[in-house]
C-alpha cells in the first residue's frame, strides 16, 4: 500500500521537482543554523559551526553527569525524587 503512494508521488515531473526544492530548502536551512552556533570556552575563544555544536553537546552530557552525582550523593544512578508535594511545596 505504501509503495503505491510513493510510486503514485514520483510518477509525475512536478511532484519530482517539489521534492528537490524542498530538499534545497532542508539544505539550506539546515546549513545557516549550524553556522549561527557559537561556543566561547574558559579561554573567550569563540568557536562557530558543526565544530561548536559538538563541543556544546558534549559540555551539555559532562555537565548532566555531574548535576546527578552531585544530587544522588556521588552515587550514580540514584537521583532524587523531584516531584512536586501535593501541597505545592517541592522537595528542595
């Protein structure tokens, strides 16, 4: 049934066309994002990019790390239990 529909889609010229500018635009889009990324590291290096993205993911990952062995105590995997009292008050 899938393979209808898609067979159905680039049967006719134009639907190919609509698919290649969409593509284009994907591209495009995709390529003036990752160029607006910006990391400025302990030094006031500036990084921009695909470069800048990465390093940021991997600040992000070390930093969730140590934000759960600072809650759980240094014992990783038991975090605590966040969720709000009924009461309203939370539990921090």
């Amino acid at each position: 049934m899938i393979r209808f529909e898609i067979l159905k889609i680039f049967s006719k010229a134009r639907n190919k066309v609509a698919l290649l500018v969409l593509l284009a635009v994907l591209v495009a889009v995709s390529m003036l994002t990752i160029d607006q990324v910006e990391y400025v590291d302990e030094n006031q290096n500036h990084i921009t990019g695909i470069t800048a993205a990465r390093t940021l993911r991997e600040e992000k990952k070390m930093e969730r790390i140590s934000d759960r062995r600072c809650f759980s105590g240094g014992l990783p995997g038991k975090a605590p239990d966040l969720r709000r009292r009924r009461g309203g008050g939370s539990v921090l």
